[in-house]
C-alpha cells in the first residue's frame, strides 16, 4: 500500500472484511504492474483516501460468497476488470461496459453506492482499494460487478492479464482504431499495453505495424508479437509510413506512452493520412491541459482524435473472448510476462517498469 504521495509501495498486514450481499472474497493468485498503479504513487492520478492499497490488473479463487449474492461460489476463478460493470446503465444497455455509471466512483477508493464505507483497514482506520479491487493484496472484498469468472484451464496468471492491459491495447487497435486488413498503424509506446495494440492491429490483418520506442528491449518483443517493422521515435515511423502509402501516412496511430503528453499526441495525429483516426490510450498527469494538436490538420484533412478507455471493451464478454483466442494460439499472453515478483517485491517491480527491463512485470502470490 501507499502511505503518502508521492510515495513507494510497501507491504502491510491490512484486516479485510467479510463480504456483503453483492459481494466476495477472493484469495489472489496474480496481479500485473501496470503504470495505472505507478501514476496513483508520483501523484500524478490522485488518491481519493490514504492509505491506499493499489493494484487493479488481477486474478484469483473465490474463497467467500456474500449473503443472498448469486452468479459466484466457492472456487471459482475470477479476473477482475478494473471497471466495474453494472450492466443496467445506459452504457451497459448499449454494450458499452467500460463507461458504465458505476466507474464515476473509481476515485473514491471507496465502494460505488457510499464513499464512506471500506473493506479494508489498518489498526481499525479505512485503507482505499484502488478501483475497488486493490489486486496487490493477498485477500480482497470486491463487488461482483469487477469479477468475471473465467475458465480454470487457463493459469490465473496469465489470465490476470486480461484485467487491463490486453484489453486496453488490444481493444484500442481492434474497437477504437478500427484497424482493417491492409491498413497501416504505428504503436507508439511498446510496453504494457502497447506491446497488446501491436497484437490487435496484426491480429485485425494491418499489412504493416510499426512499433515506436526507445527502448530496444521493447522493439525487438514488439517483432516477436506482430510488428513488422520497430523504430526509436515517431517521426521514422512517420516516414516510414508515408514510404509504405505512397506518401499519405499511417491510417491509424495508437498513442500508448507512459506518462502521455499533449505534444505526443500532436505528433501521432500528424502522423496519419486525410481521414485517418489518432487513438490516445495513454495518461499522464492529469492536471496537465496542454496539446500540441494541429487544428488545420484535425479539420481540413478531416482526421479523427479518439480517446480509449479499457480499448471500448465490454469486459464480461471480451475477457472470456481474449482468453479462449488464447487457448486457440491467436493471442499470446504468457510472452507478455517478462519477470515474476513476489509481493515482497512490488517497489522493485517498478523500478524495472521505469527502467524499461519490463514488458509486463507480474506478482504470483
């Protein structure tokens, strides 16, 4: 957990409650790193109470069943999806679960329906679960509206992945971008997400993929998953394109940057043809309010500036999708874990996230 911002993770002995209707326990298995839980400890993504225990890409047994709460027993494997899912909204109705109601009390750290009621405690004071789940502690009660049960063939894991970054990047190149064979995309940022939006643009049959990073690790791992082609900066990759388009540019680019700015995403939407789609996935500081978008550009070539939240994913459908492609060869996951971690090593694990020695670093409990 967090005891201040900005702060470093450290390892506690927290008291979780028994669940309550709608809700369970769940004993985890795994949970990746995601930068989602770095940006919450430098501050730049604010806490809505500390301590704060993080961690949201996760996935475990189902070891309590609140009272009178159906769909869930005992043993069942679940993945959670760091955006709960009520599946009665207006965006729930409409297939459009990562914008369901629910999520306006993510920040909270508190249970949706009352911002002063907790799970966890430490010496008797409430601890905040980030995203409702905090995946990085042993134990967690959650809401049955971020667990989707998942098939117990597939290694929990692996399957953690899917709680977030697959489907994030995957979804931002498949449902956001809307690649469509023989188109061309640039990635730009090949890491924990980036590295899934280059498995989704290939995966959509884009004839050329171009990876962008500065870190070598990452570019040569971006050719093992479907990149054709893997550049240090945005403007080879812009060229690049335009070699491949008879000078139009790529038709879709995807901005997966760790701690994102306004003059990345000026430099994507550049990057793309008349009529092209600029898909932004990546945060930064989330008071910053600058850009560096080409207005000409955005209107007179009549390119698109799309936003990206979990990929436009419907979780309790495209979880069970992405692990079943899994199990069919189609989607690669256990390639995606570059180290494993105990809990005892959550603030070396983003060292190495920082460092760039991680595609996707994961804690087995």
């Amino acid at each position: 957990m967090l005891r201040e911002v900005p702060g470093r993770f450290e390892v506690v002995e927290l008291e979780v409650d028994d669940p309550r209707p709608g809700e369970i326990r769940v004993k985890m298995v795994a949970s990746g790193l995601c930068h989602s839980d770095d940006h919450h400890a430098t501050g730049d993504q604010k806490v809505g109470i500390l301590p704060f225990a993080g961690g949201h890409e996760g996935a475990g047994i189902v070891e309590a069943v609140g009272p009178g709460t159906t769909g869930f027993a005992e043993g069942d494997h679940v993945v959670f999806s760091f955006l709960p899912a009520c599946g009665r909204c207006r965006w729930c109705a409409h297939g459009m679960q990562n914008l369901c109601d629910l999520g306006a009390s993510l920040a909270t750290n508190a249970r949706w329906e009352d911002p002063t009621s907790f799970r966890l405690a430490l010496d008797g004071k409430p601890v905040g679960q980030m995203c409702g789940l905090s995946t990085f502690c042993e134990y967690t009660t959650v809401s049955t509206a971020s667990a989707v049960k998942v098939d117990p063939s597939v290694p929990l894991e692996i399957a953690c992945l899917t709680g977030c970054g697959v489907g994030t990047g995957w979804g931002a190149a498949v449902n956001s971008a809307e690649v469509r064979p023989g188109q061309v995309v640039i990635v730009m940022g090949v890491g924990g997400i980036g590295i899934n939006a280059v498995q989704g643009a290939a995966h959509a049959g884009a004839s050329a993929v171009i990876a962008v990073d500065p870190v070598a690790f990452k570019r040569e791992s971006a050719l093992g998953l479907g990149a054709t082609h893997a550049v240090e900066d945005i403007r080879e990759a812009a060229d690049l394109a335009r070699s491949l388009t008879n000078g139009q540019g790529a038709d879709a680019s995807i901005v997966c940057v760790g701690v994102t700015r306004g003059s990345h995403v000026g430099q994507a939407l550049k990057a793309v043809r008349k009529g092209g789609t600029c898909v932004v996935v990546g945060l930064g500081d989330v008071r910053t309010r600058e850009g560096d978008i080409p207005l000409m550009e955005l209107t007179l070539y009549q390119k698109r500036l799309q936003g990206s939240l979990f990929g436009a994913s419907a979780p309790t459908a495209d979880i069970p999708a992405q692990l079943e492609l899994y199990r069919r060869g189609a989607l690669k996951l256990e390639e995606l874990i570059t180290t494993r971690y105990t809990l005892d090593e959550v603030a070396t694990g983003f060292d190495d996230m920082h460092a760039g020695r991680n595609l996707r670093g994961v804690i087995v409990f």
